[in-house]
C-alpha cells in the first residue's frame, strides 16, 4: 500500500520462494517373469479391417443405407494393400468415410428433389441447397484424400509399376501442379 493509500505496487516477477525440483527421471524396477506364466494362444487370427464404430453403420433418417461402412473397409484395405494402413489414423479415414457417404447422400438428394428448390417466403425458384452441401462435402473429401495420399506418397513402400491406373492419374496430377 502506498503513502497516499491507493493500492499499487507488489510483488515482482520471479520474486519469492522457489519450487522445490523433483528429479527428472525416476528408475523404476523391473521384475522379469517367467515365459511359463503366460500362455500363449493356439491359434492367431488375423484381421483384415479393425472394428468399424457404430456410427459409420447408423441407420439413416430416410431409410436408405449408409456407405460409410463400405467406403472405410474399402479404403482401408486399399491402405494395407500398399502398406501405409499403420501411418494413416482411423480417424482419418473414418473423416473421409462418413464424408463420401454424406456426399453421396447430397447427389442421391439432388437427383430425387432435383437441382432447384421453392424459397420458403417468397415463393421463387432458388438453388438446392442440397447443391452448396454436396460441393462444402466434396470438398472436404478432397482435402482428407490429399491427406491420405500425401502419407502414402511419402512413405508408402509401393512401386509405380504396382499401383492402380487410377493412383497413376492422380500422381500425374498432382505432379502437374509444381
């Protein structure tokens, strides 16, 4: 408090008691166990796509199925095919699962309601609005697959020789690009 009784001032920066340090490292003991203390299975089985979450086989409102399911067992498997399935994340693929099935979702809407809507006020034709959904999708498929395919790209272990026509167009194009 100063002279004139306004509150100013105190305690500086840095100043007072300083934190006790623990140690950076702690050693911890191990205790080997004996091989005959576990068993070990007969029989190893082998999965070729990791569990699939619920919300990928959710049932939709319109009755119609999802494809989120399918597109993450595809793209998965087209993953361990080149190799890469360990370094790109579940979750990524499941963005780009429940992205595509959303997308599909938004065309199969437009071709059943078609490319134009009633404004609800006024009454005038206007866009879908199933259109600017189906193009904010696809455009959010694009950036995951170039996520996806920058991984396989930089670290994947297959030859040019090995890969799809399709993976070949996509090299060209984004080799195109530079």
């Amino acid at each position: 408090m100063a002279k004139d009784g306004t509150a100013r001032g105190g305690a500086r920066i840095g100043s007072g008691k300083k934190p006790i340090k623990k140690n950076k490292v702690e050693v911890l003991n191990t205790t080997f166990y004996d091989m005959a203390e576990f068993e070990t299975p007969d029989e190893i089985e082998g999965v070729d796509v990791p569990p699939i979450k619920d919300y990928l086989k959710a049932k939709q409102k319109n009755g119609r199925d999802f494809y989120a399911e399918d597109i993450f067992k595809t793209t998965y498997l087209w993953l361990k095919k080149r190799g890469v399935e360990k370094l790109v994340g579940n979750q990524l693929i499941e963005q780009y699962a429940m992205s595509v099935s959303r997308w599909i979702q938004c065309e199969e809407a437009i071709s059943e309601f078609g490319m134009l809507a009633k404004h609800p006020t006024t009454g005038n034709a206007i866009a879908s609005p199933y259109v600017s959904m189906s193009q904010a999708y696809m455009k959010q498929v694009n950036q995951i697959w170039y996520q996806i395919y920058s991984i396989i790209q930089d670290n994947g272990s297959a030859e040019i020789d090995e890969l799809d026509p399709q993976d070949l167009m996509m090299e060209k194009l984004l080799k195109a690009r530079k």
